[in-house]
C-alpha cells in the first residue's frame, strides 16, 4: 500500500483528498483526519508534498500492523472532517514492538 492508496480511500469516502496526521495524546497515537484538503486553494503543501507526507504516514501504519484497522475505520465511520473537527482514529499500538516506541516516549 502506499500513500496513494490512502488518497484514494479519503477521495472515495469523502470526495476531497484530506490532509491526515499522527498525533501522540497521552499514551496513545492517533490519526487525524484533517478538515483541510489538497484540492483547497489554500492548502498550504503542494501536491508533492501531501503525496510525501501521506507515503509517510502509510510508512508507520504499516510498520504498526495497523494500516487495514484505519482501512475499516475509515469506511464504516460515519463521521466527516469539518472546520476544527478532525476525525480521530484511535490506533492501537500494543505489541507492535520498536517501531511504535518513538511515539510513546
């Protein structure tokens, strides 16, 4: 899977190509699906640069394990980004070794 895969799940739930992050609340990480999206005129990264971070993001979910836990999530939610609202999903990182420890320290 790459970061283009994960663009096309968010354009076909969607219909934008929104803007995702990974974010450490307490002891936990999350994915944020971000209100902001590509084809906005404001959307401050290109279109290389969301392509990049999106490759990056896919790197860690699939060095987790956790990449086809977000693919469900993100279809069955009801959910959709809006301004100040991301969607958050709870990534669930228990046993999934070295990897995930650069987030938990």
């Amino acid at each position: 899977m790459t970061g283009a895969d994960l663009q096309a799940l968010l354009r076909e739930k969607w219909g934008c190509s929104y803007d995702v992050q990974l974010r450490r609340r307490g002891d936990r990480v999350v994915l944020l699906v971000m209100w902001r999206y590509l084809e906005q005129p404001s959307f401050p990264l290109s279109e290389a640069e969301y392509l990049a971070r999106l490759e990056s993001v896919m790197a860690h979910l699939q060095a987790w394990g956790v990449w086809e836990t977000v693919q469900r999530e993100i279809e069955a939610t009801r959910q959709k980004p809006r301004v100040g609202k991301a969607v958050v999903i709870p990534l669930n990182l228990q046993g999934v070794g070295e990897r995930a420890s650069e987030w938990l320290l």
